[in-house]
C-alpha cells in the first residue's frame, strides 16, 4: 500500500472512533442544574427577555458593515497586477463612496447618536 491509502485509512479509522467515543462521553441524564435556564449557580432574579437598545443594534451592524469593508479592501495592494488594475481600482473606490455617503446618511439622520 503507498503513503497516501495508509494515511486515509488512518485517518478515516481514528474518525469513527472519535465519532463514536463522542456519543458515549457525555452524560446522558441531567440533572436539575443543568435544566434551569443559567449554569452559573444563582436563581434567575429577573426576565431573561429584556427589551434590547436600537441604538446599540445599529453600532453593532454598523460597525459589521465598516469591518466587512476593510476585509474587501485588504486585497488593494496586489490590484495593481491584474490585468485591467484600473478596473479594480474604480470598483474599490465605488465601494469606498457608497459606504461613505451611507456613513454620511446616518450621521445627518442622528442614527450615531447615543443621546435622545
């Protein structure tokens, strides 16, 4: 047998044991302290569906929106050895004035606002 039918048959024999151990592992009856709604050793004193801040939601997509767009413009520096670099360099800056007059949009509406 070569290298690599050894391997895979290693491979595949040690995951199936580890698949099958996992099943056997956990424990299989809880007890009341790991039904209640909070593992961490205290009775709940209040509701756990309190109401959650607009406010706090729209930073949070907001700054989603702002990381996704760093993540898109991490590859620039190697635009320039694609064949048409000046395409790819319009499109970036197309992103770049879209996300910006978006970031315009929300601090002309007050939606950056933390304050009533």
């Amino acid at each position: 047998m070569n290298l690599i039918s050894t391997t895979t048959i290693i491979t595949v024999a040690l995951s199936s044991v580890l698949a099958m151990v996992s099943f056997w592992l956990p424990q299989m009856a809880p007890d009341a302290e790991k039904l209640s709604p909070y593992e961490c050793g205290f009775d709940p004193l209040g509701s756990a569906r309190l109401p959650f801040s607009l406010r706090f939601f729209l930073v949070a997509i907001l700054f989603l929106l702002f990381d996704l767009e760093i993540a898109l413009l991490l590859p620039l520096p190697w635009g320039d050895q694609l064949c048409n670099p000046a395409g790819a360099f319009f499109w970036v800056t197309m992103v770049l004035v879209l996300l910006t007059l978006g970031l315009i949009y929300e601090w002309t509406q007050g939606g950056l606002e933390w304050a009533e």
